[in-house]
C-alpha cells in the first residue's frame, strides 16, 4: 500500500482530482466493462497532460495490486478495490473520472466519456452527462439519427456483432446480410431505411421475455459520431465493453490514445459478439425459482459477463440470470439482489482458492475444478 493518507472508497471527483495532482505514479485497475476502460482512459489522458507518468490494467476479476512508495492506486469499477481510493461505486465511473480531468485542469475527450456512460447503460441526456453531450455536439461531433447504435456504417456487420442486442440474426452476418436484403436496405442507408431496420429489429429481438422490449431500446436511436473512430457513441461503447473483456491491452490502447488500434479492437468486438451469442444460443437452461441458469462451455470471466447480461434481457423469464463455465461464471440481476454475496458465498463452497467480484446487480467469479451443480445450488441458496 502506497503512503497516501487514507483509504477513499466511492470517491467523488474532487477525491480523485486530489489524490491524483501530485501523484508521483498512478497505477489504475479497472474492472473490465465498457465503463471502467473509459474511465480509466479519461484519467489517463489527464495525467500524460500533466506529464504524471501511469500503468493501466484491466482485469475481469480484478486485485488491486498495492503500489510502492508514494505511488497512488486508483481502483475503477466493480471489485476493484483496496488501493488507495476506488470509484467502484459511481453509477458511472466514465462521469466521475470526466469531472476529475477537468479539476486536474485537462481537456476530457467528450466521446470517450460518453461511451463509457453508455456502455454502464446511463441516458446521455440527463443529469451532468447533458453537459458532457452538450459540449460533444458544440464541436459537431455527435449527431442524434434513427437507427441502430453500431460501431461501423456497415449495417451488416453492426447487427450481426452488436452485443447490446440478442436477435435470431445475432453473430451471424449471412443472416444479417440476408435480413438488410429483404428489408430493401442498400450500402448507403438513408434515414428511412435506418427506421425501417430499427423497427424490424425491435420486433424480432423481443419476442422472447417481456424485459427485452426495454433493453432493445439501448441499441435504437444512437448519437452518431460522423468525424469519430466508431460510427456511433453507443456503437463505440459496445466496442469498448467487448475489448476490455476479450483484449484487456487493446482496450487499453484504445482507451488512452486516438490514432490505430481501430482495426484491432473492432476484430476483438466481432470475436467477443460471436462467442457470447453463440454461448447464449447454445446454453443448457434451467428456471429456478428466481433464477434463470445457463450452463455454457468454458469462457473467460469476460465473456461470460456479457453473456450473463443478454440473457438478462433477451432470454430469462427470472429476475437473476446466472451463468456458468467450467471455470467460471457471471450473474446479472434486473434489480439488487445482493449478487456479490451470493456469488462469493458459491465459489468458497466449491473452490478455497476462487475469486469472486460484484455488486449487487452483477458478479464474475474465477474458480478452478468446481463441481458446477454444487456451485449453482450455493448459489440459490445464498440469494
């Protein structure tokens, strides 16, 4: 542990701008989501202005790693505690760190932070991420369109590898293909066939559970980024929720710079889009009272969180869905269930040395040789 002076947990900006201004080094470890890669590359963008220098790392299961000396550890996102201050409790990491980089006296990249307060499923139009969306479309980089909230402007590609959605066409881009030539949509979608692909799209993606038809809303009407790497500030979002999960370095890359990495990242976004659909497709299921369970091939703890949160939306009929892998599992829940508890209490009863990280709306656990209808019944239990 570094010499900081005390422990901060659920630290608000000002926490974060003060420990971070006369930081020596800043070593930040971050939960792998979408929210905690953004905020993490909005607080390092800072300290390399400031000439702080800084280490990144991105762990699905994370251990905060104590720091040497004076150095300062920044723990962002769920589990990433037991440095010297965390913001693993903020509604949206991306937010607080945005607000930090200001009193640090450095320029935020709007988008970045937007994407991140998308991929933590937060509206952009209300609260202080309105200033954030304001100061985006002053400098004409956002643009509200209908449509779908895809990283790319090829349609084909976006709804077959979208992991904001679960679709029968989901990661297969034959059946993406074949579904945008029957909707009569051309290589260069005018705003009426955007409509008409996002009204088909609400349809088939929610005739599974009734929860669907408000999750589908997340990958409709996206905020267009014309000028940017990604196509859209949710597309962007999607990317960096798959990147940090599949390739923790790539995000990382992406996260604190502009220029490459583009290509790198959206190929790990197709890769994590077609596993986890795949996973979900091919899950043994079971509904227990109150939780929904599928049994799915070895993952990492990543993936398998992605998973676990479209089968959430697009497949239980319970309110906790609970997914596990020979090695490790993920759970997500519509509302808080104390899933970090439970999921702690499950992998101590099949494996001493797991590791477990949640709150109470999601968890990922690490184990090892667990006996899977041991740990699924801990589980139940200790909801």
């Amino acid at each position: 542990m570094s010499t900081a002076p005390a422990t901060v947990e659920d630290a608000d900006a000002g926490d974060v701008a003060a420990a971070l201004s006369d930081a020596p080094f800043v070593r930040i470890v971050a939960a792998a989501d979408g929210d905690s890669l953004a905020a993490s590359g909005v607080l390092a963008r800072a300290l390399k202005t400031r000439g702080t220098p800084f280490q990144v790392r991105v762990d699905a299961v994370p251990d905060p790693i104590p720091g040497e000396d004076d150095d300062v550890v920044l723990g962002i996102g769920a589990g990433a505690d037991g440095g010297d201050l965390s913001i693993a409790g903020a509604t949206s990491a991306s937010l607080v760190a945005a607000t930090a980089a200001r009193e640090l006296g450095a320029n935020s990249n709007p988008t970045l932070a937007l994407a991140g307060i998308a991929s933590a499923g937060r509206p952009l139009d209300a609260g202080d991420a309105a200033s954030l969306l304001a100061e985006a479309r002053e400098g004409a980089a956002v643009d509200r369109r209908p449509g779908l909230a895809v990283p790319t402007t090829d349609l084909s590609e976006g709804l077959a590898h979208s992991t904001l959605v679960h679709a029968p066409v989901s990661g297969d881009p034959e059946a993406a293909r074949a579904a945008l030539d029957d909707l009569a949509v051309g290589a260069d979608p005018t705003d009426e066939d955007h409509r008409r692909v996002a009204s088909w799209l609400a349809i088939e993606a929610t005739a599974s559970t009734t929860r669907a038809a408000e999750a589908v809303e997340r990958v409709l009407r996206p905020h267009a980024t014309p000028d940017g790497r990604f196509a859209t500030v949710e597309g962007f979002a999607d990317v960096l929720d798959a990147v940090a999960r599949e390739r923790p370095g790539t995000g990382v890359a992406i996260a604190i710079r502009d220029g490459g990495m583009r290509s790198a990242a959206l190929d790990a976004w197709r890769t994590h889009a077609r596993a986890a659909h795949r996973a979900l497709a091919d899950a043994t299921t079971g509904r227990y009272d109150g939780v929904f369970v599928a049994r799915v091939d070895s993952a990492p703890p990543g993936r398998l969180g992605t998973v676990a949160r479209l089968c959430r939306d697009f497949r239980s009929p319970e309110p906790v869905a609970l997914v596990v892998g020979d090695d490790g599992a993920a759970a997500q829940s519509v509302d808080s269930a104390r899933l970090g508890d439970a999921m702690r209490e499950a992998v101590r009863a099949v494996d001493a040395d797991g590791r477990s990280v949640g709150t109470g709306t999601r968890a990922t656990a690490r184990f090892e040789n667990a006996e899977v209808s041991t740990f699924i019944t801990a589980f139940r239990e200790a909801l």
